[in-house]
C-alpha cells in the first residue's frame, strides 16, 4: 500500500470537529485513504457506501444507523460516508447527522464527483466541513515514506531543499510516466492493464458520473472532445477550433469543458497577465488527471508536470489555509513559461518543462524579468541534472525537484 500525503493532513486534530470532505478524481485512492483511517481505529465497518440499497435503507428506518454498529468511546470516533452526495437532499441529511452527534464522532465525506458542484448555492452546511483533495500519486509519495513536508518560508528556501534533496529512484518517474499516477494501474504495472483501465474509466466518469448528476443527453460528444484534448494540450485551448471539429457552438464546448473539470478528468491552467506586457489574456490551457493517454512523450512530461505542480500546491493549500495557484505566462510573440506557481496571489517560482536538458531562450528570461525575477526552475526528464545556470536559473531532474 502507498501511504498518501494528505493522510496526515486531513486527520489532523488541529481540524476539530469539522467533517472532512475529501474529493479528487474517481479512483485516484479516496476510499482507500478513508478506510486506512478507519483500520488505524479498528473499525472497518464504519465504512459506508451509500451507493448501496442497504445503507439508504438503514438511514431511513434510523437516522443515525451507524451508531448501532460501534459502541461511543472515549474518543470521537471516524465514520465515512462514500458517494452521499448522490442521495436525494444529502445536504440536509449530513446537516442533522452531525449536528446530533459531533460530539461523540468524527464524519469523512467522499465521492468520486465532484464536490463542490453539489454544494453551491445556499450551502446548509456553511462552517460544518473542511475540503481536502486527493489527485493521482505524487513522485513523493511513490518513491518513500509520504510525509507532508512542511512548507517553505520563502523561494530560497525551497530552492536550497531542493539541491540538497536526494535524487528519487529513476524508474519512479518512469513507471508513473508509463501508467499514470492512478494507484491501481501504477500498481498493477501492465501495459494491456493500463490501457483497458483508462478507456473503461472514461466511460464510467462520462456515463455514470456526468450522465447520472447532470442533464447532458449525447454525451458521445464528451468522449470525442476528451480524445481531442491531448493533442491541445501544449498550447492555449481554442473553443471556436474545438466547436468546428466537433461540429457544435463555442459556447456548447465550453459548457462541454466545464463538465470534463467538474468531474476531474482534466483540468485548466489560466495565462498569468498582471506585469505582462501584451500577455495572451484569455486563453487556457487543459491537461488532463491522466498524463499516460498521451502519446508523444513530450507533452506526456509536460502534463505530468502540471498534475505533480497541482497535486503539491493544493496539498500545501489544504494543510495551511494559503492560497497557491498555477498559472502559466505567454505572450502575443509566443515568449512563454510553462507555469507560474503564486502564493498569495504573488509570482513565487517559475517552472520549464522540457523532457530533455537544454538552454532556456531570451523570451524566458523576459518573462522572469516581468514576473519579479522570482526563481526559475528547468525541469527536465533527463536524470542527474542539479545546477545552477545563472542568477536565480536552475536546471533540475524531475526526480530531484519532485521530491519536495
């Protein structure tokens, strides 16, 4: 078993009573960390999938069924409610459950939608719940023990981390590179496994989450416009390009997109503009939660790096409360970095991704200048590469930098 990051993190006591929503994409281990937590206190059976007819029938005859199955200890004691979001007025349900027992438990949320979709608009359980995220294996996690490192004070001091740290194992990258971060084909390492899981996961993310929880009908459209993302995903996504291939209206494809990210099976970066002169203003780019679907190795790495930068920040964001974003910066004259890490909506690193080792251009240099000269960092496939190249220019393997 992979130990994950968030694990002590979203268990923390410093959390109270607050229920855990814990949310990511469909098979990307949130069961699996919950019922960790649930073994750490010897009760497996406090485990409940409310997908099952025999849960929602408990819940009826008793609001507070679980009670039944353990006795109240000392301590509070942790209970998982899985895929309760797909039960009618499920708001209202964790609303009266916890606030007749806080005292005596402590409730995990999970579901592989999702969440935030679902609590919206006139949120009933404001102040009750903390949100956490699970993405696919970070290199950290899969190459030792997955202690949440704390978080650097400054920019100079993750870069000092990050010379100093050991080098990960070289087939780590490789083996995430070849059966994405997904924990059961990572595990399963079987080239003919990983490429059945992930057709049939588009399927059960597009029929059964999207087409069950929302109101599109020819969701064939979806399938043709996720296999269409990995050949965009390097470059700014056009809308107008994507709706005369598919033969639809822009604004179509962008309600289509939208759906894709609410369900995690991509998500969007935004260009970076503030102290950009002529920045390109709107255009996203997409990557996908599953890195291994594409097929030129390139832009494999590159949407690698993106899901690692993402999963990091959102970890760290998780456990401080701050505020990190990814962004990526690019000009009208096409001079771009591949991503901007913020923190408290300010420049703090700059990230290249490139598979192979080599020197940055004049426009990446510009950039650096416009954004502050905050660090920035060559990240390449190539292993072994650990130097500095000029004032605040570094070139690092993926298997050092992603060990941070």
């Amino acid at each position: 078993m992979i130990h994950r990051s968030l694990e002590s993190v979203a268990f923390a006591e410093e959390w109270g009573r607050q229920m855990r929503f814990i949310t990511g994409p469909r098979q990307s281990g949130k069961t699996t960390l919950a019922e960790a937590q649930l073994a750490k206190q010897r009760t497996p059976q406090l485990y409940y999938s409310w997908d099952q007819r025999s849960v929602r029938d408990r819940y009826k005859k008793n609001e507070l069924f679980f009670t039944e199955d353990v006795k109240v200890g000392a301590k509070p004691q942790w209970v998982c409610f899985d895929e309760i979001h797909k039960y009618p007025k499920w708001k209202n349900v964790l609303k009266s459950i916890f606030d007749s027992s806080q005292n005596y438990y402590r409730f995990i949320v999970t579901g592989s939608a999702k969440l935030d979709l679902f609590r919206r608009a006139g949120d009933s359980l404001s102040g009750r719940y903390f949100t956490f995220h699970l993405f696919p294996l970070m290199l950290s996690e899969v190459a030792g023990p997955a202690a949440a490192a704390p978080i650097p004070a400054s920019a100079d001091e993750l870069i000092k981390r990050l010379l100093s740290h050991r080098q990960a194992p070289a087939d780590a990258v490789s083996q995430l590179l070849r059966f994405s971060g997904f924990p059961e084909p990572f595990l399963r390492q079987s080239d003919a496994f990983y490429r059945k899981w992930s057709a049939d996961y588009a399927d059960t993310v597009i029929k059964e989450d999207i087409g069950a929880l929302t109101r599109i009908i020819d969701r064939e459209y979806l399938f043709d416009l996720y296999r269409l993302l990995p050949e965009m995903s390097s470059s700014p996504l056009s809308e107008a390009s994507l709706a005369s291939h598919l033969e639809l209206s822009a604004p179509t494809i962008k309600s289509y997109l939208r759906r894709l990210a609410d369900f995690y099976l991509m998500f969007k970066i935004h260009p970076y503009s503030k102290n950009v002169k002529r920045s390109l203003l709107k255009a996203p780019k997409a990557y996908l939660f599953d890195w291994a679907r594409h097929t030129d190795e390139g832009n494999r790495f590159e949407n690698f790096v993106a899901v690692q930068l993402l999963a990091r920040l959102r970890l760290w964001q998780d456990a401080t409360g701050e505020h990190f974003e990814l962004f990526y910066a690019r000009t009208r004259q096409k001079e771009e970095i591949d991503f901007v890490v913020t923190r408290g909506n300010r420049p703090w690193f700059l990230i290249e991704a490139k598979f192979s080792d080599g020197p940055l251009d004049a426009g990446h240099y510009r950039l650096q200048a416009a954004l502050g000269n905050v660090p920035l960092i060559r990240v390449c496939r190539q292993e072994n590469v650990a130097r500095l190249a000029g004032k605040n220019i570094f070139h690092l393997s993926a298997s050092r930098f992603f060990q941070i």
